[in-house]
C-alpha cells in the first residue's frame, strides 16, 4: 500500500481474508473441449496441482448449462488459477502484497495470452475481501465506530446504538470512479467462511467471532485491448488502496502494524 506522502508500506498484521482478480473474455469453446495440458505445462512448475470442476452457469439469455472450471492450485493450496472458457482468474488467501501478486498473475496470463489468443477482455476485475478481527489485533473494548470510518458503518456510527443487539447491518454501494472503471462495496458485520484447500483435502471452516467485512470489487467493462491490461490493473490497484485506507481510522491502521519497505 502507499502512504499519502508517497511511502510504499506493508501491514504486519494484514486482516486480508482473499485477495482474487478475475478477467473475463469471449468464449473460447477450445477450452471447453480439449484438456488445457499445454497450458498446464506453463504453470506446473509454480501451481503443481490440479482440479477439474464441473459447474452449472447461466448464460446472458437465462439458460444453464453445464462448464469446465480447470483449477490449477500452488503446492500449500494458498493460490489457485481457474480457466474456464470465459475467463482466467487468480486468487490467493495469502496475500503479502500487490507486487508479489501482479508477478503470480504475470506468466500465467501471457501463457494464457500466447495460447489461446483472446480477442480482448471483456471485464478485468481485482476484489479484496476484508475481515477486520478485535480480537486478533487485541481491539476487544473498541466499536466498530472507533475502527471504521462513518461512510461504512451506516447505523452502527450512531453512539446509542447497542452492537450487541444489531443482528444484521451493512452499507452497500455501487459507484463509478471514473469513465470507465466501477466499484462495489459492501461492508457491515459478519462471521468469516474460509475454504482450506490442502494436499489433504478441501475443508471449510467458520470463524466463532464476529468480523468487520469490507469486501472492496474493482473492475472496468467493455473491450479492454490485451496490451493495456497491466495498466488497468494498475489503477485498479491504486483505487482499491486508496478506498481501504478511506475507509479504516488512524487507530485501525496502527493496529495492524504498517511497516514501511
């Protein structure tokens, strides 16, 4: 992340639960058809692992039908690429920072790129998913009020409001930042669902305490020239920075203990 007067910085304790970036494309029906094995030899050596999901979509007309989610995971299971024949997508549940996971993305992407010859994208997305632990961060007497910012709390600002009595409150938002690129919000309390995918196994797990969310999506529509996509990551990168920050206090922020690189 970057501070306002420009220094680049890290937090120590990050509540980052996923981090996922999504770029979609016209259907390529090769994928779909034949096993992606060249593709695969590209990414073993980083992403060993492999998965064949078999899921059912919904087109833009409203029909279901059945698709191939090709899942190519790191040897911990932390990182998994998906490849499907309208999108390819990263995500990973150990984020350490924005140029660690622009580089994961970067040769499989122009693997992807070099084999399959999109036409263009039709939607390049990067989502930050957000659980923001008292607990874990030793901020078990705060308010939600003390660590998040008023935009983000809606009813739970007001001092009179017991939390303890809310069963269900968030603030929800669409918004365009500028011409071309948008943003979806959601933030408000909940309790955090993590799927641990393992050489043993996939398992899911649920937090017992109740977490601050801030799920923060990026995204740009429309054709999006394949040269000009480490660009809009770019700026969709600064724009997620730049929302998070506006959106936590100077006392969140401390507690998760920026360090500066």
């Amino acid at each position: 992340m970057q501070s306002a007067d420009g220094k680049r910085f890290v937090y120590e304790k990050t509540q980052l639960v996923e981090v996922m970036c999504q770029l979609r494309f016209p259907t390529i029906l090769s994928i779909e058809a034949q096993s992606p094995a060249q593709f695969q030899d590209t990414v073993r050596e980083v992403f060993p692992r492999y998965e064949c999901l078999n899921e059912q979509v919904q087109d833009k007309s409203g029909t279901k039908h059945n698709q191939k989610n090709h899942a190519f995971l790191t040897a911990d299971g932390a990182s998994r690429l998906n490849l499907t024949q309208n999108f390819i997508a990263l995500s990973t549940v150990r984020y350490t920072g924005w140029e660690d996971f622009a580089g994961l993305l970067d040769e499989p992407l122009g693997q992807f790129i070099r084999i399959y010859r999109p036409a263009f994208f039709e939607r390049i997305g990067l989502r930050y998913v957000n659980g923001i632990s008292r607990e874990k961060l030793e901020l078990e007497g705060c308010r939600w009020s003390d660590l998040i910012q008023p935009h983000c709390l809606g009813p739970l600002d007001c001092d009179d409001v017991d939390e303890k009595s809310v069963t269900r409150c968030s603030v929800d938002m669409e918004r365009r930042l500028d011409d071309k690129l948008q943003m979806r919000l959601h933030a408000g309390p909940g309790l955090i669902q993590r799927v641990l995918r393992t050489p043993e196994g996939v398992r899911t797990e649920q937090s017992k305490e109740l977490h601050f969310i801030l799920d923060l999506d990026f995204f740009v529509l429309g054709n999006q020239q394949l040269k000009s996509t480490s660009e809009t990551l770019e700026r969709l990168h600064t724009y997620a920075d730049k929302v998070f920050s506006d959106a936590i206090t100077d006392r969140l922020h401390d507690a998760m203990e920026p360090v500066y690189i």
